[in-house]
C-alpha cells in the first residue's frame, strides 16, 4: 500500500514561524500554522487541523529539506488523515493532522 506525498517541495526552506494552539478540553481543536521561506523570497503559510503527536527533535534547526506531507487515510485513523515528518537523517519536526490548507505570498511576510 503506497500512500500519497500531497507536498514535499521544502528544498531550501526554512521554518520562520510555528504557531501550536493547543485546546486542553478538547484536542480536536488543536492546531498548528506554519510559515515557511525558500531562497527565492516566497513564503508559505500551512495551516493544520486537529493536531496530535507533536514532536520536535532535539537540534532541530527550522530547516525544512527533507520534510514530506503525506495523505495516510488508508490508514483509517479516526483521529488523523495528514502526517507531517522528516525522511532526512537530519533533526526535523513530525506530527499528525485531519487537514491542512497552504497558501504562498511572494515577498514580505507579515
């Protein structure tokens, strides 16, 4: 069973910002947005839905190379469809989600 990568274009991306909103009542509101910047000026901002599992590894830099978003809904997990992790020997960050959404500004972030 092969599941599908929906993004993997982190080459030269680094994480500027990493929001985890956490709702102790209720997880499933739980959320992460970040944002990402490539060599060629253009930002990324990811939203995440109802997060679980985070984890950051220690040296963890904010570079994003080797980073993937992977569909695993043929996993049927009731509680995640999107898996954020790094397949590089290098510290990343990994973590499961329902949805994420991703939108691009070229230019200044704000």
């Amino acid at each position: 069973m092969s599941e599908k990568v929906l993004f993997a274009d982190f080459a030269n991306n680094d994480l500027v910002e990493l929001k985890y909103n956490i709702d102790p009542w209720d997880s499933s509101s739980s959320s992460i947005e970040m944002v990402t910047h490539d060599r060629t000026g253009t930002f990324r901002r990811f939203k995440f839905a109802n997060v679980s599992n985070l984890v950051i590894e220690k040296g963890f830099t904010g570079y994003l190379g080797g980073t993937a978003i992977v569909d695993i809904s043929s996993r049927q997990w009731a509680h995640s469809q999107i898996e954020v992790h790094n397949f590089e020997s290098d510290s990343g960050l990994s973590f499961l989600a329902m949805s994420f959404e991703v939108s691009e500004v070229v230019g200044t972030y704000t």
